[in-house]
C-alpha cells in the first residue's frame, strides 16, 4: 500500500524550502563538486543571496533568465539565486544545437542567458555562444562574482542570518522552473514546472524511500534534464544528503574514481552511463553505494548482470518519469525491487489507464498529482501557459500496473507500429536485440510497407548483425515473426541525446534518408 502524502510537506516556494531544510538538519556541508570546496546550507545561501542581488540589478521581477551551465556547484548557487530574487531559472540543454537551442529561447521569452567563460572554453562551446549572442544576451557569471565587493559579501552575511526576511516572497504556484523535454520522439517541449511541483515531487520520493541525512548523492547528470535537477540536485538538499555535483555523465573513469573518494551512497544514472561505468569500474569502486537510480530510458539486463558478476551489486532501481511530472513517477524500493518493472507509482499521485485498440495488456498512462506540471508554453506567446486539458497528464505511455502496484512499461504509443493489422511495441522488438547482442547498442524504427502497413528497421552498431539470429531467437521464445525486422542498418554509432537516451528524431530521419537513396 502507498504511504500518504501530507500537503503541508510542499506548500512552501523551493527557496522557504531550502531554508525549512537547514533549520531541520542544522548548517551541515551540503553541497560539494569536482573542485572540492563544500558548501553548508549558510554558504549556500548566501552565496544566492549575493549572486542574486546582482541577476537582479539587470532582470526584472519574475523575468525568464536562461542558464546554460553543466551540473557544478555554479548551477545550483545560480538556480537559487534566482528565486531568492523571484526570477524564474531556464534551464538551457547546451547538447541540443543551435537551432533547438534559438527555438527555446524563442518560446521562454528569453532576453538574458547565465554561463561561464571557463564552461564554454572547455566545453567547445564558443561558436555556439557567438550565435546565441544573436537573440539573447550573454551575462558571464565570472564577471559578476569579480565585481562582489565587501558590501556584497556584508548584505550576504546579513541575508544568510535572516534569510525569510531577505528573500523576494513568492507564492509555491508560481513558476520553479521552465525545462524543455528531451525531443528523442519529436521537437523538444517547453514545460513550466511550479515551485510546488519541485518540491513535492523531493517529498513524494523520500517518502517512497527512506534518505538517510549522512548519505552523499552523486549526480553526473545534466541540470537542464529533469531528473537531474529534481533528483540530482533538490531531492538532496530538501532533504538533508549532501549533493555531489559532476559536469558530464561521459567522463566514466573519472566519475567511478571518485564514488568511493567522494563516500557516494546513492548515483543518479541512466543505463547508457550505468553500462559503461560498470566497463571501466575497479573492484571497490561501488562500495560505498546503498544503491543506484535508474532512470530516463530502460534498464537492459545486460547492465544488472554485469553489475551482479563484477562487483556483487550494488542494486539498481528502476524509475520512470516525465519532465512534466517534476519528474519522477515511479520507482523502485530498496527492499521491494522488481527488475523488468519500474516500481510503484510515488504517494499523492492518482493514476488511470485509457484502453488502446490493439493493445491487449494495460493501457494509456494518465496521471494527476502535486507534482504534475503547470502546463506548456509555445514561442507564439510565451507568458501564456497553456494548461493540462482536463487535469490529466497523457504521459504517451502504454503501461501495465499489477495487483501490487508494480508498474511495466509496455512503450510509448508512439513506438507502437501496426503490421498487418497487429500492434507491435518497437521497444519489446529493440529487446529481441538486445538479447541476441547484449553488448551492443540497438534502436527499432518503422517506415510505411505498401503490404503490410508498417515495416520494422534495426539501426545497430554490431557490424556482424544478421536477421536469421534474432529470428531463432523469436522462435524459440514464441516471439511472433513479424516482430522480426526484416532490415537492418548498421551504424557506427547508434545517435543518443546529452541525457543518454536514444535520439529517435534523429535514427528516423537515418532511416529515412536511407530509404530515399
């Protein structure tokens, strides 16, 4: 059975909440990143107060301010200097290009754009700067922490003693964040997620599972993706764990060199990562782990095992979620994992399941609850919000939900293709790869067929693929042929976004320009 939520645990704007979080666990080292110089609840708080009284010297009262940074101690000294100032933080995917990039900035109604020279240099990033540049203003942070004198640093000491009195009041339904949701099946959304969304969205999970204060939470994850925020970043601090920043989910080395350095209790990951630290992780790398999140895209087998074999553990637990749900769903519990399920739907959530023709088992998620997002915004008006019609959020999402509440994605409605006349998941069709080739990285896309409707197209990096394997192994576990592929494009890479998940947009338009040759 679910717990309860009490509302009176997210009736508070995200800045009262980080406040309510120091007076609960004291002024305790909070947050930490790869340049080693922790900060306490206090340190945190004014250094907002500090930088925020300089954002807002040149913003205006709940303007729209973009942040293009990697996941640091900067990004979130910066998010919340925002709303110390009632600002509202953009969160901008520098991984998305410049036209997705333009496009957001179009549609939040962005004037001023927050980064750092030393991001950008090592990032790359310097002729998609010059080209921003053109539509919104570049404000480097560098240039406004080197013009903080002792008056700024006197207001900060004053404002971290008092900080209810300081801050800009601001009411929890007002905006928290604007974010734009992956694009891997389509043009990327633009989401405005409340401040009571965020955090009743860090209740909800720990009150789905015990957090312990003295536990350190690593996020590798990008802030401009929900789950690193939310998880990564808000999770931790309202809740007491210190929250151990890192730039780039890439670096894998690096990353698990650091888990047993940092003491990390929990690591926030999508199987991408998962899979290829696990690759290049030493024996004790994971040790001090209780346990590992999942999240944003399927955890293969592959990455259990490999986890199990290696290392003895640690557990990995599913999740699922959507940016416009702050984001988390569902999730695993420590002492109640189901692997192949994504876990149970989180307290103070309501959820029902629409029927699909075709589609036997479950049915079209829809969702309500306090963490369900304001609504989208569209580059023809950007102040306007336009709300959830009827107060239920269509995740897109084809799920199963046992007696006990155990969630199993089926696959998004969108990744179903209809071969003559039967409804087949393309992701149950990327299982029959995965399985045939664990070590391999697959994606199933499907293209019109003058015969049958649909057709199925593999795009995989195994070079030696064929179609008779996965057709033996269809056989052999009563798999229907026609979820068999019947063409396969090998790639040298399979296109994934920042985030990791795969880039679908991108495999299609492959697959397509392939067809068209």
């Amino acid at each position: 059975m679910r717990q309860p939520l009490d509302p009176q645990t997210y009736d508070e704007p995200i800045f009262d909440a980080l406040i309510t979080a120091r007076e609960r666990f004291g002024d305790k080292e909070i947050l930490e990143d790869q340049d080693r110089h922790p900060l306490t609840y206090t340190g945190l708080i004014r250094a907002a107060f500090v930088l925020g009284r300089k954002i807002a010297g040149m913003t205006e009262a709940e303007e729209r301010v973009a942040v293009l940074l990697p996941s640091s101690s900067g990004v979130v000294v910066t998010f919340f200097a925002l709303h110390a100032f009632a600002r509202v933080p953009v969160m901008l995917n520098f991984t998305a290009g410049e036209a997705n990039l333009k496009a957001a900035i179009k549609t939040a109604g962005v004037k001023k754009i927050l980064s750092a020279k030393r991001f950008i240099q090592q990032a790359k990033l310097d002729e998609l700067v010059d080209q921003l540049k053109t539509v919104a203003e570049i404000v480097w942070l560098d240039d406004l922490r080197a013009s903080i004198k002792l008056p700024d640093k006197l207001y900060g000491l004053t404002a971290g003693a008092a900080p209810r009195r300081f801050r800009k009041k601001t009411d929890p339904d007002a905006p928290g964040v604007v974010l734009f949701t992956s694009g891997s099946f389509g043009a990327p959304k633009g989401v405005v997620l409340s401040q009571r969304n965020l955090v009743a969205n860090a209740r909800q999970i720990s009150t789905h599972i015990h957090l312990k204060p003295e536990w350190v939470m690593f996020n590798p994850l990008p802030t401009f993706h929900c789950f690193g925020l939310t998880g990564g970043v808000i999770l931790p601090l309202l809740s007491g764990l210190k929250a151990f920043q890192y730039p780039s989910p890439l670096h894998a080395k690096t990353i698990t060199d650091l888990l047993p350095q940092v003491k990390a209790s929990v690591l926030f990951a999508t199987d991408t990562f998962l899979n290829q630290y696990a690759r290049v992780a030493e024996p004790t790398d994971f040790s001090t782990l209780e346990f590992i999140v999942g999240g944003a895209e399927k955890v293969r087998e592959e990455t259990r095992a490999l986890f199990n074999s290696k290392f003895g553990g640690p557990v990995i637990l599913e999740g699922y979620g959507a940016t416009e749900a702050a984001p988390v769903v569902a999730v695993n519990h420590p002492d109640r994992n189901r692997p192949g399920t994504v876990g149970q739907i989180l307290p103070g959530m309501d959820y029902r399941l629409e029927p699909v023709p075709g589609i036997d088992a479950g049915g079209r998620l829809l969702l309500q609850g306090p963490n369900v997002m304001s609504g989208y915004i569209t580059a023809d008006d950007p102040r306007a919000v336009e709300p959830i019609e009827g107060g239920w959020l269509d995740t897109g999402d084809i799920v199963d939900v046992d007696g006990e509440g155990y969630v199993t994605i089926r696959g998004r409605a969108k990744r179903f293709a209809k071969i003559a006349g039967e409804m087949v998941s393309l992701t149950a069709v990327e299982g029959i790869a995965v399985a045939v080739w664990p070590d391999q990285r697959h994606a199933v896309v499907s293209v019109p067929d003058s015969r049958k409707g649909e057709r199925l197209v593999l795009v995989t990096d195994n070079a030696a693929a064929e179609i008779a394997p996965m057709t033996e192994w269809a056989r052999t576990n009563g798999v229907p042929e026609l979820a068999v592929p019947r063409k396969i494009m090998k790639v040298g890479e399979v296109p994934v976004l920042g985030t990791g998940k795969t880039d679908y947009v991108a495999i299609q338009k492959m697959v397509e320009a392939d067809k068209a040759a």
